[in-house]
C-alpha cells in the first residue's frame, strides 16, 4: 500500500474516532501508536495528522505531537454563527439546482440516521447526521465553500453536540428537523427550510453548552 492511500487510509479512521467521541479533547495522538492500530507507516500517520491539522481537528502541542482540539464556549458560540452563513449561503445555492435525486440521497441518509438510532448505535448516527450536513453542503457545487466548511472546526461542533444528546430523545428530534427540512425542499419552499436550519443550528448550540 502507498504511503497516499495509507495516510488517507489513517485520516478516515482517525477523523471517524474523533467526531463521534471515541477520542476526545485533548487526547495525544502518537504515531507509533496509530501506525500499529491501523497497519501503516509511521510517515503515513504523520501525513494524516498534519492533514487533520489542516482542517482544526486536531492541534500541534506546546511540547511538540498532535492533540484532539479542545474547544470554548465562545469558540462554540462562534461556529454555531459560522454554520448559520455557510450552511444556508449552501442551502441557497443548493436550492437552484437541488435535483430529485439530491432529495432522495438526503432522504436516504435521514432513514440511515433512523436505523442506527433504533439499534442503539448512536457513533454511527452521530456519523448519519455529520453526513447529511456534509451532503448538503456538497450540493452547493462551490468548491471554495466546501473547502471552507471543511476547515472551519464545524466538524468539531458535532463532536461536542454528540456528548450531550440524551438517546433516543434528541436524535428523534434531530431526525424529525433533518425529515422537515428536506420536506420543505421537496415543496420547495426555500423560506421554510431557512427557518428549519436555523432553529436546528440554535438546538444545537444550547445543546452543546448545557
């Protein structure tokens, strides 16, 4: 395996680990440690590091090494905003060319989210509703904005909100404003899905800070 496939390789499971708390702020992540776990190369686990190092995920340590990074309640506060002009500068630009089939992926990963949520597999879930933000964004077709979604820490907003959801409750109500907004798609109806997302982003924010 080349060191580039291995490195993504180790990107996904890492990144995986930490969105859905199984690493959590402020864990160290070693590299010969995730080498063994993962089959590859020490270069390879520093080239997926520097690259989640990229995207805020994790943070380089005043000692040297890389860490889960931790975020503030103000750092919340502003990545709740941040969400707020991306996602819907997205969810506009999605809507002019939003396809049926775009509403049935979305749609498709709305009954995923069910599932994992009535096995009781809540990581998994928790990677459903990240997938259904990301896919949103991705509809967009503006690969600057997608670019700045994917490094602006909101993926780290999921990981806290995670930590906080009281199962099955607050996945049922996640699922029920992720089914409402893609309604309001389907009806066209771009006001209406507008108003979803931001209640659903304000949901989120208290969520996370209680």
């Amino acid at each position: 395996m080349k060191t580039e496939s291995q490195a993504r390789k180790v990107y996904q499971v890492l990144r995986r680990k930490i969105l859905t708390n199984e690493l959590l702020s402020g864990t160290r992540l070693k590299e010969d440690h995730w080498a063994s776990q993962t089959g590859v190369s020490r270069i390879a686990v520093r080239e997926a590091l520097t690259r989640l190092f990229g995207e805020g995920i994790v943070k380089s340590g005043e000692k040297g090494g890389y860490f889960v990074t931790e975020l503030s309640p103000a750092d919340i506060h502003e990545i709740k905003e941040l969400r707020e002009i991306i996602e819907i500068g997205a969810l506009r630009l999605a809507f002019k060319k939003m396809s049926r089939s775009n509403l049935d992926t979305l749609e498709k990963i709305c009954n995923d989210f069910s599932s994992m949520v009535a096995d009781g597999y809540y990581a998994g879930a928790c990677e459903a509703d990240i997938k259904f933000h990301e896919t949103l964004v991705s509809f967009s077709a503006n690969q600057k904005l997608i670019r700045t979604y994917q490094f602006s820490h909101i993926p780290l907003f999921h990981q806290h909100l995670t930590r906080n959801l009281q199962p099955p409750d607050d996945y049922n109500l996640t699922d029920k404003e992720h089914r409402a907004l893609v309604k309001a798609l389907r009806e066209k109806n771009l006001a209406l899905a507008e108003k979803i997302l931001i209640q659903h982003f304000e949901r989120g924010e208290f969520l996370v800070l209680k």
